[in-house]
C-alpha cells in the first residue's frame, strides 16, 4: 500500500506514523437549505473511522500551504471547486486503527466554506455522501477555537 497519492512508499509511511503526528486540514462544507444549512458528511472507506459520517479532508503536503491544501483536498474528495475559507479551529485525535495497522495521532486545522450546488462528485476514498444538519458529535466535542 502506498501513501500520500503514491508519494511515500506504504513501509516507509507506516514508520512515520509510529513516530510522528500527522498534520490535516479538514473541511465543514455547508450549504443552505431551506431555512437552514446543512452539512456535506462524507462515508468513509479508511481507517481511521472506517464506515463513519464524517467531513472531508486530509494531509497536508511539504511546501503546501494549509489553504492550499484544503482547496486540493475538497476537489479531490468531493469536485467542489471555491476559494473562500474561513478557520474555524482545530483539534487533535488519537486512533487505534489507521489504514497503515498502526495507531495514528492527527493534528487537524479545520476550515470552513459554503456552496450552492448539493452536487458532489466523490473520489475512491469514500463510499457515500449526504448532505446533513448536524456535524457529527465527534467532531463538534473536540473542534477547539
């Protein structure tokens, strides 16, 4: 298994976890419905939270600034294609299970942007999307401002 796109060997990957925090942007993608937003909640296929609701995202890259690399990850992930971010906090997690078999620890920036259109076009990494209320409870209890 390869990490990163292919970038990092899955061997090499898989050491890098067992030694350092990976560093992510994850994205609360929000839309107006009605009278009220709703949120893109994407099904994931990957450990960590494999088969869970959750938002997209995912590392950033050397020489890539955070900004740059949520831009990236939302067209990579879902097709949305906007320019607009606005921080919203961070927040660290500790996973037993990541998609390499080693317990992972993530250090996520999480931004925020809006959209019009309810379509998304998703990449491999995740099995389903819908469009949802509430942000899942996992991460409104660990988002810090």
């Amino acid at each position: 298994m390869e990490a990163l796109g292919g970038l990092v060997p899955g061997n090499l990957y898989r050491q890098f976890l067992e030694v350092l925090p990976v560093v992510c942007v994850d994205l609360i993608v929000k839309r107006w419905s009605g009278h009220n937003f709703k949120y893109l909640l994407i099904k994931r296929k990957e450990e960590p939270l494999k088969g869970e609701w959750w938002i997209p995202g995912g590392r950033i890259l050397k020489n890539e600034t955070a900004l740059q690399a949520a831009r990236r990850k939302l067209l990579v992930e879902t097709g949305l294609e906007v320019s607009d971010f606005l921080f919203r906090g961070y927040y660290e997690d500790f996973y037993e299970q990541s998609a390499f078999e080693v317990p992972c620890h993530s250090v996520s920036l999480v931004f925020q942007t809006e959209v019009k259109t309810t379509l998304v076009t998703l990449n491999g990494e995740s099995e389903a999307y819908t469009w949802h209320w509430d942000l899942p409870e996992r991460l409104t209890k660990r988002l810090k401002v």
